[in-house]
C-alpha cells in the first residue's frame, strides 16, 4: 500500500557555469538475487524488499562500451565516487544504491558490493 501513496519529492540544484546537477531523494529498497531462478538463469530475478532501507549514494546510471568492459572502468569510476561523495569519509559499497538495473549491471552490483543483495532505488516512489 505505501508504495501507491505519493509523497512530496524533495530536489535540490546546484549550478556549476553551464553545468547544472539535480540532487533528488529515492526511495531505496534492499534487492536479493533468487537463488532458484539465478540456476536456471545467469542474469536471476530480483526480488525487492518490502521494508525501504536508507541509502548514502544513488548511481543513477553507469555503462561502459562492450569493447572496454572487464577492464576495471566501472569499478574504478565507482571508486572515485565512494571516495569523494564526502569529505574525509569514504562510503562503503552497501551505502550506495544503483537504478533499476539491466542483467549485466545486477551482476556487476552483486560483484561491486561482494554479495548477492544490494540496494536498488526506485525514483517512482516516494516515502510520504
């Protein structure tokens, strides 16, 4: 029921020169891969929680060309994120959450956060 209820979205902008990035509020959930349906399919199922979770980070998008994949890039560009969200702190994969992902960004935010749960927000809904 709570997830049919709309509540105020909360944004914030800030403006770097023409640069102009949006800072927005999700809803997270906690996803976990099913384990029947990953034997049968590589890519698995997601199955998301119930309860929200609180996240630090969202990663609203990340895609590296086929040619370059398996060479560190999305690892290391997540890194650099982890380590400069916040200033003399450095986020731990769990506290960051990714958007809707495809069948290969599941499986590389299960390999990113080193367990088959990681946290998915959903900008559909918003806590009221």
């Amino acid at each position: 029921e709570s997830h049919s209820k709309r509540g105020k979205h909360e944004s914030t902008v800030m403006h770097f020169g023409n640069v102009k990035l949006t800072r927005q509020v999700a809803q997270t959930m906690h996803v976990t891969k099913d384990i029947k349906s990953s034997c049968k399919d590589p890519a698995g199922a997601i199955i998301y929680s119930e309860v929200p979770v609180p996240a630090v980070c969202g990663v609203r998008g990340l895609w590296v060309s086929w040619s370059e994949r398996r060479k560190g890039i999305a690892t290391k560009l997540l890194d650099a994120m982890r380590q400069t969200f916040s200033l003399g702190y450095i986020l731990e994969p769990c506290q960051c959450a990714f958007s809707q992902p495809t069948s290969d960004g599941k499986a590389f935010a299960a390999s990113y956060c080193q367990r088959d749960s990681f946290l998915i927000y959903n900008s559909s809904v918003h806590p009221t």
